[in-house]
C-alpha cells in the first residue's frame, strides 16, 4: 500500500508560512511532512490523505482510553452544553476532588490544573518545598511542560534549527539549564 501526503504537504506549506518553524510544538517536529490528522477513533488515527494509522503516542497520555470511547464521549457532550470553563468552584470539581482522595488513601488532598505544564510546576514547587532541595531530576527526552526550566531535558540531544525565514529578527536568550531560585 502506497502512502500519499499530498494534502499533509500543502498544509505543511502553509504552515511553515505561518507558524514559527512550521508545527505548534517541538514535539511534533520530526523529519519530513508532520502528521495531520483528520480524525481518530478507538487506537486508530486517519490523516487528511486518507492513510490510516495505529496510535501508540496516545495524545501523549490523555487518550489512554483511545479516542472517542463512547462513554467519555457522552459525558463531555453532556458538561459541554452546561458550560466550559468558568474561572470558579463547580459541584463536580468537589465531587472529583474526594473521589481521588477516596480511592488513593494516601493523597490527603488534591490540586486541578488547565494545563500540563502548570501542573508540572505545582509539582515541581511542592517538591521543593516539601524536601527543602533547590535540585528536580528531569528524564532525558521527556517532555515536562513548556516552561522556561522545564523542556532543556526534552530538547537537548535533537535541536533541529529553524529555517532563516522562521527565525526572530533579534537575539534570543539562551534558556539556564540551572533551576530557578524561588
């Protein structure tokens, strides 16, 4: 079977235009035409050529379910129509909070976050904190968030380079590798 990126290729083009060095996240930058999916279900994803794919990245955890398990599906569809994001307290956050707490004895409480990478910073302060260490071991080329101490583990043995045109006009200050001081 003969896999096409026609469509892929055209979108990446466009992307490259517009998007600074072409994909959204270094993670998805990789030799080559980028995958752009079009849609995905159970372990399987479809590209906007056509070519199917078995998923092994699994939205990097969150679709540990597969894509589109139905019940999920119905219970997102039912909390979309009564609101998204309400920058408040809400009933099922409680109701969430000590059902974790319920079923990990040890965790005494809980903490939300909107994002990955705020909670990988709550994470890494708590720790701090707790121990009384400045020091947070990172695994090399895993991702931990996009904040300034966090992706030099992620990035450090692969750093592709921008083309010219996707470059700032303007030096950039290179990332310390040493954690912050708060």
């Amino acid at each position: 079977m003969t896999r096409t990126l026609d469509v892929s290729r055209g979108l990446y083009i466009t992307a490259q235009r517009h998007i600074a060095g072409g994909v959204s996240s270094d993670a998805r930058r990789m030799a080559g035409v980028p995958l752009y999916v079009d849609r995905a279900a159970g372990a399987r994803l479809w590209d906007v050529d056509g070519n199917t794919y078995l998923d092994y990245v699994l939205g990097q955890g969150p679709a540990l379910l597969g894509h589109c398990p139905p019940a999920v599906v119905e219970a997102v569809t039912a909390q979309v129509s009564r609101g998204i994001v309400y920058s408040a307290q809400h009933a099922a956050e409680a109701r969430v909070a000590e059902r974790l707490c319920a079923m990990v004895p040890w965790a005494e409480h809980v903490r939300f976050n909107t994002v990955g990478s705020e909670a990988v910073h709550a994470a890494w302060r708590l720790a701090r904190g707790f121990t009384g260490r400045p020091k947070i071991l990172k695994f090399e080329g895993h991702y931990h968030g996009w904040l300034d101490p966090f992706p030099t583990a992620c990035i450090r043995r692969w750093r592709p380079r921008a083309p010219p045109s996707a470059r700032p006009p303007f030096p950039v200050r290179r990332v310390s590798r040493r954690p912050p001081t708060w």
